[in-house]
C-alpha cells in the first residue's frame, strides 16, 4: 500500500517509537542505535581501465549502540549467561518500530504501517567506550560498537541464498 501523502496527521516513527530488546530482554535506557548492512562488489578489470564485471562482494553488518551507564551494567550482567567475557557473547537483538496504541493495540487515525521489526542476528560488541566530562550534569553513556553475522530488515533477508546456507549447515 503506497503512502499516503499529506498524512491525516503526520505521525511519523520517531525515538519514543522504539524497543529495543538485547538478547529476549527489553532495553529502554538507550541514547542512540546505528545499524548498517552493506555488500561492496569487487570489481573486475582484467587488463581494461574500464570494468568488465564483477564480484558478489563480501558482506559486511555493524553498528553501535549508546547505552546509559545503569543499563550497560544490567547488560553486563545479563550476558554473562552466554559468555564468560563481556565482548565473547554473540546474541539476537530485535529492535522494533511501532505507532501501535499500547492499550488497545490499535493504528492512531492516518497512520499508514503499525509496526517493523529489524532483527540483528549473531551480534556481537567489539568494544565499550566509557566518557565522562567534568561540570556536565548529563547521564553517563556507554558506546559499544558490534559486528554481526547478518541482519534482516522489515523480515527481507539480505541475499538472496543466506537462509539455503542455514539449512545446509543445519542438515
């Protein structure tokens, strides 16, 4: 169904839109989410200064997450159940866009999709990043960037053979 366009009244996905939730456990106190996926072909030239073709290319999901400081611990502890060592956990996150009314379930009038979910699968924090500054009155973060083994945005998958791979390896 296209968008309709001027909305009835102009809701739109916004911060406040947004669970989060890192391995099965809902996570509020987050200041940011950054996610990308990309697959950067390798190109061919053989002896021509023009392409003649490329490669699939390698494909790549990362990100970073900016989590306040009472969460992180939380966090920590929680995943201890999966790994010994904080950066050895590899996990699913699920973060989850809706404008559906939490009473009732129900759209607001205009409002075109209810709810999306993107799924990180095999995430996995490559660092944390502590800060504080002196004088400031705003609450500690925690900055943790991760790598993933794939990602499926609005339930499509990014290639085309990522699922035919799963079941081979699960035969």
């Amino acid at each position: 169904m296209p968008i309709g366009y001027p909305g009835v009244n102009g809701d739109r996905f916004d911060a406040s839109s947004i669970e989060l939730q890192l391995n099965t456990k809902r996570y509020i106190g987050i200041k940011q989410v950054k996610y990308r996926q990309s697959l950067d072909p390798g190109m061919v030239y053989g002896f021509s200064a023009q392409p003649i073709g490329r490669t699939r290319g390698q494909y790549k999901c990362d990100g970073s997450i900016q989590i306040y400081r009472e969460e992180f611990q939380d966090l920590s502890v929680d995943l201890q159940t999966l790994a010994f060592g904080l950066l050895e956990a590899n996990f699913l996150c699920a973060i989850t866009f809706s404008e559906l009314n939490p009473l009732n379930g129900a759209l607001p009038s205009g409002v075109v999709g209810g709810t999306s979910t993107d799924t990180i699968v095999g995430m996995r924090f490559s660092a944390t990043d502590h800060s504080a500054d002196a004088g400031s009155s705003d609450p500690l973060v925690v900055e943790m960037p991760f790598t993933a083994m794939y990602q499926i945005t609005h339930g499509i998958p990014p290639l085309t053979n990522l699922f035919r791979i799963a079941q081979v390896a699960a035969s």
